[in-house]
C-alpha cells in the first residue's frame, strides 16, 4: 500500500499544518502579531507568524493541546478554530470554547481511516497541573501509514517513554521543545529543553524527531541552535528534522 505524503510546515511557535493520510492537520493556532499578553505572568510574542490564518487553507482537524495559554491559542487562533472541521483539545477546553471537542487520555477520534488519540501531558513538574491545567498530546494512525505522536506541551520523558510503550511504535514525533519557563516552577521547564527532547528520542526508538515550539517567544528559554547541538553531541542528529517557519518539511 502506498503511504499518503506526509508533511509539516511551519508556522510559528507550536503551530504548524500536518498533511496525513490525506488530511490537513493545525496544531495549536496562533495567527497574532507580535506583542505582549499581559496577566498575572505577562507573555512576549516577538515574531509574526509565517503563514496567516487565510495561507494555511482548509483544515480537517485542529490539534489543540491546551486553551488557556496565549501561546498556544491566541486571539486570532481562537477566531479560526470555527473554520476547522473538528477541533479536539482537552476536556477543561471543551468547558471553556464553543465547538472544542475534549478528550481524555487514550480517547479516540476517529475523521475518515485517521484515529487521533489524545495522550498525556504534563505542562511542567509533577504536581503542575494545579497552576499550569491540564494539556493533552495526540497520536495519529491510519492503515497503512506511519505513527505520528505530537506531544503538545510536555515536559515529562516518564509520559513520553509510557506512551511509547502503549503505543509499541512512532515513526515521527513532533517535539514541543524550546524549555518554556516563565519562572513559575524555578529551574523546572514547561516543555521540553534540549537535554530532555534527546532523552524522549531515545525513548521512542528511531522515530524521526521534528521540534517546534522552539523559537518566536520570549519565555523559550532555549534556541533551536542549542537543541541542534545537543542531539549532535549525543550522535542522534540523522533523526532530526528542523523545519524552516513557511516551508513544507517532506517527512
């Protein structure tokens, strides 16, 4: 059976369109300009998106990992999520946003031949939950196509090593990385640094490893330079995929 192509292009931050199995796929939209979110922990946005909310075409699905973080859903992310055929997020978000459809962990979705499943995550430390709420990850599976995990943002190798293990096998993980930390929990990011995303590869196996929520914002305190280097110097670079913000990455 011939695979369907698969690719990822970039749209800034945690955003990206994912065409699989004949399906167009948008993780956590954000389409605002730069600037600043303000709250009790204000947010710097200092990069536009690649693509706006018109570019990235018609979407089958929305993979919302959380709603209540500016970076993950922004306003003008918010006001596209109607144009989406599906969106799917967490179970608080469904509470939260008309038309979110939640999931909790290990519920399936089911558009066409493609299951969605939503995964666990952790936005931060053990026990973050109570400041950070709740996130979700997906994994995409259809027959005869290749396993795709996005994580969302996750910070935890445990969760990421446990998945791995129920799910037996991923061939691409999309990776929030960038060590988000806006100080919250101390030295304790809210994804993904550089040392831990290399951890998680070796824990799913010889999946291809795509980072994104990696550059554009204030509070990710890593650059993708940094995370480079360090999948280098542990010998795993034949497995990373950088993608470049507008352009479709073949996977």
């Amino acid at each position: 059976m011939t695979q369907n192509p698969l690719t990822l292009t970039l749209v800034g931050g945690p955003t990206a369109v994912i065409d699989y199995a004949g399906l167009r796929l948008l993780t956590d939209p954000t389409f605002d300009a730069p600037q600043t979110y303000p709250g009790g922990i204000p947010l710097h946005k200092l990069t536009g998106p690649a693509l706006d909310a018109d570019a990235v075409g018609e979407i089958h699905a929305v993979l919302l990992s959380h709603d209540q973080h500016p970076d993950n859903l922004d306003e003008a992310g918010r006001a596209f999520l109607p144009r989406a055929g599906v969106v799917l997020s967490t179970p608080e978000a469904e509470d939260r946003v008309e038309g979110v459809t939640g999931l909790a962990p290990w519920q399936t979705h089911r558009i066409g031949a493609v299951e969605i499943t939503a995964v666990p995550a952790l936005h931060g430390p053990e026990g973050a939950e109570e400041l950070s709420g709740t996130v979700t990850g997906f994994v995409l599976s259809a027959p005869g196509e290749r396993v795709v995990y996005v994580s969302g943002d996750n910070a935890s190798v445990a969760l990421v090593t446990a998945i791995a293990e129920r799910i037996g096998r991923i061939d691409v993980a999309v990776l929030f990385a960038g060590a988000a930390n806006v100080g919250r929990f101390g030295d304790a990011d809210l994804t993904l640094n550089a040392r831990t995303a290399v951890e998680a590869a070796r824990e799913l196996g010889d999946a291809v490893i795509v980072p994104v929520h990696a550059e554009g914002w204030h509070h990710f305190s890593e650059t993708r330079e940094r995370l480079v280097r360090e999948f280098g110097y542990a010998g795993l670079s034949d497995r990373l995929r950088v993608p470049e913000a507008g352009v479709p990455l073949p996977l």
